[in-house]
C-alpha cells in the first residue's frame, strides 16, 4: 500500500531529498494531529524518534525528569526499568533519551525490524501510559528525596537528575554557559535550565512535575520521525492502532516565543568555584542573537564563519585576542539547536582587568575584517569544510539516520511547514560559494556581529571555597529543615528512606519481565564480521588495503611505530600530536596551512595509540589520518608530508600558543570526564599500557604541560630540540605501516600518490627503546572544585594467569545493567556507571557523578559474592547475551571498518580468534558467569583506587588513599 494513502493520516509534503538519498514525507496524524516525519531509503539501520516540544518556566528540570522517569515501567510494561532491560537486552545501535531548551526526545535503532518494533512499543507506552502517575517513588528516586538512615542522622539530598545536575554545575564553562543564555533570553523558555539548578531541583513538587507530563505530553504536542528500509506502512498503522487513535486532538500552547532584542548590550557577572590549587583564571563571553534558526543561508554561512574567525589556526579572532594576552584558550562559535541562534566567543584563562579590553579586541577586529575583508582561501576552505561534512555523512558511531533526524527539529519545532528545510541544503550552499566572491560574508559580520546591539558579555571569576560554601548552606538547610520536624515527622523521613530503599531492592517479577518483548539467541547472527586486511607493498612499505566502496572517497592512515622514543620523550610525542598542522609548514603559515587541507580534504588528524598485543610488550604507534576524495588523494598526501618534513617547530610564541591551550583543554577533560581521568590514573598503578597512556593524555601529561608553560623562557630551546629529534626519529620508513580504504580504483590513484612521499623518506635503522616503566599502587585522591565525584578501580586478571573468554562482555553487560547500576545509580545516586574487560587483561570499574565514595568503592568489593551467587533463566541469559552482542555489533561505515582491521592486525587478533570470542559470547550460561569468580578477584586484589572528585568527601575517606592532592 502507497502510505500517502493510508487514511488515518494526512500527506503535507513528500519529494525526494537527494542530499541523503531518501524519499520524504511530511505528514500528520488526522485525529490527534501528531506530526509525523519519513525519509526513506535503503539503509537497514532504521530509527525511531518521538519528541515533544517542552517548555519549562522555572528551573526545577521538571522536562529533564520526566525524561528520566517515562521509562520507569508503564502499563504494558510494568518493570521497574523497562529502558534498562532494552539496553541490556536488545540489539539496538542507539537507545538514548534527551532534553534540550525546547524539547524532550526519545530516539532509537536498530538494524532488526523485529528488535526495531519492539523498542519502539516500549518507548510508545512509556511516553504515554507511564507509571508515574500510579509510583511516586520514580520521582522520588530519579528527582530527589530527603534521605535519613536513623533519627539520629544527618539529614541530605538524593536523586540521579540531582547529583547529575551537581556534576554539571561543578564546571565553570557549564555554569557560564547557563548564565550567558538566561541573560540573552529573559523573557523566553530558555531563561530557565531545563536540566534542572540544583538549587531549585529540591522546590519541584510531585504536583507540578505530573502537571508538566500531562500538559505537553499529549499525541498533538508530538513530532514522530521514522528513518530508514523499514515497513513504513506497518509502523504508520501500528501507531494509529495501538496509540495515537485512543487520544482526541488537544490545543496546546508549548510555542516557543521571540526575545524581543536588546537596545544595548548586557554585563552579567557570576563566580565559579574554584581550589587554591584548582583556578582556571577569569572567563570572558561575548555573544550576540545573529539570526533566527529558519533562515538556512544564515544557518549554514555562521558554521562557515565559525571556522574562519575562530576554529582555523591563526582565525584572526582568536589570533587577535591571543596576541592581546586576553587568556589561553579561546573558543566558541555558531550556538544552534534553539530559536534564535547566537554567535559567542569565549576565553579561558584571563585577569578580571582585562573585561574591557576583551571586548574592544573583538569588535576593533570585527571592524577590521568588516572593512578590508576575509581571506578569500579561508572563507573557501570552511565552505568546503561543511560541504565534506554534509555530503560524507560520517557520524562516527551514532546512526546517520539519528543525526538527520535532530538536524531535522532545529526547524521542524519551530514551523510545520519547515521540517526539510535543514536537510536540503545544496542550493544553499551553491548560493553561498557564489556569494563568497564577492562581500556577502562581511556584510554578515557587520549587520549580525558588530552593528547588533543584541548581545550580552558576561564575566565569571573563581571563588576559591565556593562549593564548600554551598554545601554548607545546603546542610544548613537541611539542619534548620530537620530541627523544625516533630519526632514524628523525622520518623517518617527515615521510615520512607527504608521504604525507597526497599523498593529500589525489590526486583521485578518474573511476571513484568516477561512483558519486555525481547529477542533469541537465535536471532543472533553468529558469523563475525570480517576483517577487510589484504596485506600489499608499496616500493618495500607494507600496506594494508581494506577494499570496499567508499563513494569515491579514500580513508588513509600513515601508522609509525613509535617505540623508539624512551619514557621521557613519550609526553614531547604527545606534544607533538598537538602541534603538527596547526604550525607553519613548508611555504605555508599556519592559517594558510589549515586552510589548503579544508580545501582539498576531509581533514588531516595527527594521533597516536597505545596498544597491547597479545604476547610482549605494549608499543605505540603516531599516524596521520587522511580523508579525502579520490582526485584529491595525492594533495593530501603532498600536505601530510609537509607537516612531516617542513614544519616549523622553531616559532617560540605559536609554540607557547599550543601548550598554553592544550593545557586549559586538557584540564577541563580531566575534570569534566573524571571517570576516564580516575580509570587512566589507577590503570597506571599496575599496566604498562596503563602507564604509557597517562603519561602521554592523562594528569601526568597535564603536569609536563604546566612545567612547561611554567618554565617556558628558560627550556624553550631543549623544548624545541626535544622535538626535532622525535619528529626526526618518528617519520622513517621503516617505521611506516600504510593503512587505506577504498576501492581498486582508489588503490591505483593511492599508489601514485604515495610514490614520491615513499622516495623522500628516510630510510634508517630502528631500535626500540628499553621502556623500564615504574609501576607503583598510589591509591590517589584527587581533589577538584567539583560538588561529586568519579570513583575508579582498576586491576588485571592475566597477572593471575588467566586467559580472555569471552563471556566477560556479557559479565560486562551484567555489571553495567545490573549489578552496579541497582547499586550505585538507583540506589546510591549516581547519574552512571560502568564497567570494561580488555582482551589485555586489565580491567575497571568507575562511577559517574556519583554523590558516594567509600560505599561504591565497596560495591566494587563485594562483586566476588555477587557472582558466587548468580543464577539466572535462560531468558535472563538471553537478554545479558544478546545485550552483549549489541555492542560488539554496532554498524560500522567503511573508515570504521578500515580502523576495526588496522587495530586487529596491529594487535595480533585474528579473525578466527574473533569467531572463538563471539561463540563464547554466544553460549555464556549462569554456570560461565560464576566461573568468572576468580577473575573478579584477581583484578580486585590490586586494589587500585583513584578518585577524582569533591575535596572534602575525598578528605573524609583519606584513609582510602595513599595519597591525597590537588588536580
């Protein structure tokens, strides 16, 4: 049946969308008047996206909450965490729910129709027949509750969006971010933080978050995007049936409105919270409203201008404000994704002196630029930028489907009429090279940047005991609050924690779980998918060619083994990464450099990796990935070369530039991802693998930069000799390993490409270093201006002599969903945890903005018990295995695919060894899961522990550590 036909909906628009290959359908839903949104096409990756527009009025996160709590069983599916038994148990390759400034959205996929249908009838009935309405404990759990053990007892806060939200208020970017889009919007729904202040989360009553679920969570306050080769014609009548044909159509107001611009600029200012060791400097932001999200020209020429005044190296914005000494890092650029989107720049690393002078660089040079006009190359090579984006579709992981489909509500929300609007960008972008020609670009600067009263500067400096001021004040709080309760009323407290607790213990019957509709085993392929390795040479370099389509566009990696560098040159390598591309080469400066790659590539990334064969070592390779059309291979290859041979590694003030902002961005990874920073750090307690990747990315990498950027006059000539002799050493033939994907024609235009690169190499002996790593169990605590914390241990299971099986990643599946998510998010708070088993041996489990210390690090102790005790059904079994499996089998494009078989081969796994591992997977029992016991205790007796997190609660447990200091 022609689904234009299908007569419980309506079709508003439907052509063939040739930027994504896929036929489009607009349409609505006659009773309800659900929007409805379809691109069709042969990609078997399908996804379902139901959003609704969400537009909060305080800043209690009621949007965000009930995003949390819909998936807390419904009324088909009653268990208590239906979402968490689809990501455990299903073969979804996204599976996510999300709340932004104007809209709640629950999108998925899969790439099996029956897996598909099952999640979206479990998302369907979430979102409209919740429990939430029927449990007041969900809101208790995931929005926050008084929690008291005993009468006796302190009085506190706890909640998942409650401590999640603590996390994100910890960072002083997040913070000023708020700030600035609260002050350039007052009158609006975006004045408000639809995530939740954990000032005013604590003020949300039941009343009002049920109030905001049953106001805008209706079938006509919806948008409905299906993407993908699936049964559009069944999915349409299986809404309508089971859902949307049970609602009658409802007025509702959820229209985000206009702020009314401003007569002249504003001045905000705000405090951060900062350590006596832990000061980032003073932040500036200025941002101006430069246009509204339904003029696309405008949409797509700031992403251009992003790149041109502040992404390239040597963008005249950002080069202006360096060379002014207004911070160390400068970023920003087109802010998107709302209604009126703005234009911001921002700094990192200031004196409070210097508001002034921070806002008159950017608007003299604004001025300047306005006037004499851009680099014509410039304004090129971030059109062309775009365009490579647009047209190659490479989202990495993340479905494309899924990516299509939010690109699609940054219009959609705002105007029915205008759901294609974002996708059908080639006339826009054809209009926008010929419009480069001329001054169309200045006369956007000068109408939205500098003639645009529009805008607010905000400035936020650090507070040093700023959080323990305001946990302070929260346990002030919380002391008045619990002295104004009768005995009575503090008996109830603790009587409803036992009550919440007791609850969250309580698992799901048999009888709920049955209700998840879930896949077999048998559904499950079992062949691995292949490595695409077919091993060639090149004039005496070895090649390794993964050959598949790629639509004409090749994905090359230069791969040098860099074993040759001993343990203190490792960090200059590091170093190194940051540098090459980004310096003049060759007859290129730097900006001119960035420039010529964006105009002939898809990019040219310097990086490195440490891996871990399966036998000796651990070895470090560097490499430059290349991607680039097929006529364009052999500039590519010419430019790599440059950054190789030619790079000036001499200029002392871009050299300072460099680390100066490689630090700041590296310290605020370390902080914002302190999961990854407290794994990496207690890794390298007890791994060399471990201990070459933190000392090369991790807080002793951090502490190189500082003491370089410390001492920087006095070394500057050992810093630059240091690396000139790695750059020397690294980039030598016999080190080079070539990596490319593409087709047979690719293959024959990569061959001519790379023959004069080949003949200028050096060709000299190679010799390893003797790496004599220290290892040493430091078991640190590190403090941080940070209202939570990130708790990791780590350890090896192969130091025990036993071998990888793979029934540790469905041992992993069983961890991440069960056993410390009941623990440590539902029970204790923390917004995630999770949990890896390497082939290598080493292993970790880490929380995530997790308000515990001691108590998770011993529910990382007690997993031994735990699976001693497990027993679980076969279907139990089935849903741990295929849940597993999803993960293994995330759909990979081909420059994936490229990188899947150079890190096998580089590893020394082969595609038999896969086969073996996935079988395990396959076959993993309740009696192979309780096999595992001594794996859990071989890597728990390293007892490595690393916290980052919360000063004081670091201090508080200080007889967990060794030792306790500052990040």
């Amino acid at each position: 049946m022609d689904i234009t036909k299908i007569p419980q909906y309506e079709l508003l628009e439907h052509h063939y969308v040739r930027e994504l290959e896929s036929e489009g359908y607009l349409m609505r839903h006659k009773k309800t008047g659900a929007r409805v949104f379809i691109l069709e096409n042969d990609d078997n990756n399908k996804v379902f996206n139901i959003a609704f527009r969400t537009v909060p009025t305080d800043s209690t996160g009621v949007a965000h909450i009930i995003e949390h709590t819909v998936l807390c069983g419904s009324d088909r599916y009653p268990v208590k965490d239906p979402f968490v038994e689809l990501a455990k148990g299903s073969l979804n390759t996204f599976l996510n729910a999300m709340t932004y400034s104007d809209k709640t959205m629950y999108p998925l996929a899969s790439t099996n129709d029956k897996d598909f249908f099952n999640l979206m009838s479990v998302y369907m009935d979430g979102v409209f027949h919740p429990n939430i309405t029927k449990e007041r404990k969900i809101f208790e759990q995931e929005c926050w509750h008084y929690e008291m053990d005993s009468p006796d007892g302190e009085l506190t806060y706890n909640g998942v969006v409650y401590n999640e939200m603590k996390g994100a208020f910890s960072s002083a970017d997040e913070i000023l971010g708020r700030q600035v889009k609260a002050a350039l919007y007052p009158d609006t729904t975006y004045a408000y933080e639809s995530g939740g202040d954990p000032e005013f989360i604590t003020d949300l009553t039941y009343e009002s978050y049920l109030e905001f679920y049953h106001t805008y969570y209706h079938p006509s306050n919806s948008y409905i995007y299906l993407y993908g080769d699936l049964d559009m014609e069944k999915a349409l009548n299986w809404m309508d049936h089971e859902y949307l044909s049970h609602y009658e159509k409802k007025e509702i107001d959820s229209a985000v409105t206009l702020q009314k611009p401003f007569n002249k600029m504003k001045e905000i200012s705000l405090c951060y919270a900062a350590s006596e060791d832990d000061d980032e400097g003073t932040y500036f932001t200025w941002s101006k409203v430069v246009s509204n999200a339904l003029d696309l020209e405008k949409y797509l020429a700031f992403q251009v201008l992003e790149y041109v005044l502040l992404d390239a190296p040597g963008a005249p914005l950002k080069q202006a404000l360096l060379d002014a000494g207004i911070g160390v890092d400068i970023y920003g650029g087109f802010e998107d994704g709302i209604l009126q989107p703005s234009f911001e720049v921002t700094t990192k690393g200031a004196r409070q002196e210097q508001r002034e002078v921070f806002v008159e660089t950017i608007e003299a040079t604004l001025r300047k630029l306005a006037e004499e006009g851009l680099q014509k190359r410039s304004l090129l090579a971030g059109l062309n930028s775009l365009q490579f984006r647009l047209k190659e579709g490479d989202f990495g992981r993340w479905p494309k489907g899924l990516m299509y489909g939010l690109d699609l509500f940054d219009s959609w929300l705002y105007d029915d009429n205008a759901a294609f609007l974002l996708l059908e960008t080639q006339d826009a972008m054809d209009e926008l090279y010929k419009k480069a020609e001329g001054r169309y670009f200045e006369q956007l600067i000068k109408e939205c940047l500098i003639d645009n009263s529009f805008g607010v500067v905000a400035m936020a400096v650090p507070k040093v005991g700023l959080d323990a001021e305001n946990e302070e004040k929260t346990a002030e709080k919380l002391r008045v609050y619990k002295d104004s309760l009768s005995k009575e009323e503090i008996e109830e407290i603790v009587r409803h924690t036992k009550e919440l607790k007791e609850y969250q213990e309580t698992p799901s019957t048999k009888e709920e779980l049955e209700t998840i509709p879930m896949l077999t085993r048998a559904d499950i392929k079992r062949d691995v998918l292949p490595l695409y390795n077919e091993e060639r040479s090149m004039d005496g370099v070895k090649v390794l060619f993964h050959e598949m389509s790629t639509k004409k566009i090749g994905y090359l990696e230069l791969v040098f083994d860099a074993d040759f560098a001993d343990l203190s040159e490792l960090p200059y390598l590091s170093l190194l990464k940051q540098i090459l591309g980004v310096v003049a080469a060759g007859e290129y400066s730097y900006t001119e450099l960035m420039d010529e790659v964006n105009i002939h590539t898809g990019g040219i990334d310097p990086g490195f990796v440490v891996l871990q064969p399966e036998t000796g070592r651990p070895t470090v390779r560097f490499s430059f990935r290349i991607k680039a059309f097929y006529h364009e291979l052999e500039t590519a290859v010419n430019l790599t070369a440059k950054m190789m041979y030619q790079s000036d590694l001499a200029n002392e003030k871009r050299l300072l530039e460099i680390i100066g902002e490689t630090r700041s961005q590296l310290y605020e990874r370390l902080k914002s991802a302190g999961h990854n920073t407290s794994i990496k750090r207690a890794s390298s307690y007890h791994s060399e693998s471990g201990y070459l990747n933190e000392i090369m990315t991790g807080i002793s990498f951090y502490e190189f930069l500082n003491d370089l950027y410390d001492h920087f006059e006095e070394r500057k000539g050992m810093i630059i000799e240091k690396l000139r002799a790695v750059s020397h050493q690294l980039f030598n033939k016999r080190a080079l390993l070539v990596s490319f994907t593409a087709d047979k024609e690719g293959y024959d235009v990569l061959e001519k490409a790379m023959d004069t690169l080949i003949r200028q190499m050096p060709d000299e002996p190679f010799v390893k270093a003797d790496w004599n790593m220290p290892l040493e169990k430091k078991n640190e605590g590190i403090c941080c201006a940070s209202q939570i914390q990130f708790v990791g241990r780590t350890g090896n299971y192969k130091d025990a002599g036993l071998p990888f099986r793979g029934s540790l990643l469905v041992l992993q599946n069983i961890l991440n969903y069960d056993y410390l998510w009941i623990r440590l998010r539902v029970k204790g708070g923390a917004y995630g945890c999770m949990s890896g088993f390497g082939r290598d041996g080493d292993c970790y489990m880490v929380s995530y903005l997790d308000p515990k210390l001691a108590e998770t690090n011993e529910v990382y102790d007690k997993l031994p018990e735990y699976l001693e005790q497990f027993d679980q059904d076969e279907r139990s079994m089935d849903r741990y295995v295929i849940g597993a499996i999803s993960e293994m089998d995330i759909p990979k494009n081909p420059a994936a695919l490229g990188v899947r078989g150079l890190t096998a081969y580089l590893s020394g796994i082969t595609r038999e060894q896969l086969q073996k591992e996935r079988d395990e997977v396959i076959d993993t029992d309740a009696k192979e899961i309780r096999a595992l016991v001594p794996y859990a205790k071989a890597v728990l007796s390293n007892n490595c522990l690393c916290v980052v997190g919360n000063e004081n609660k670091i201090k508080e447990n200080s007889s967990l550590f060794t030792t306790v200091r500052s990040l």
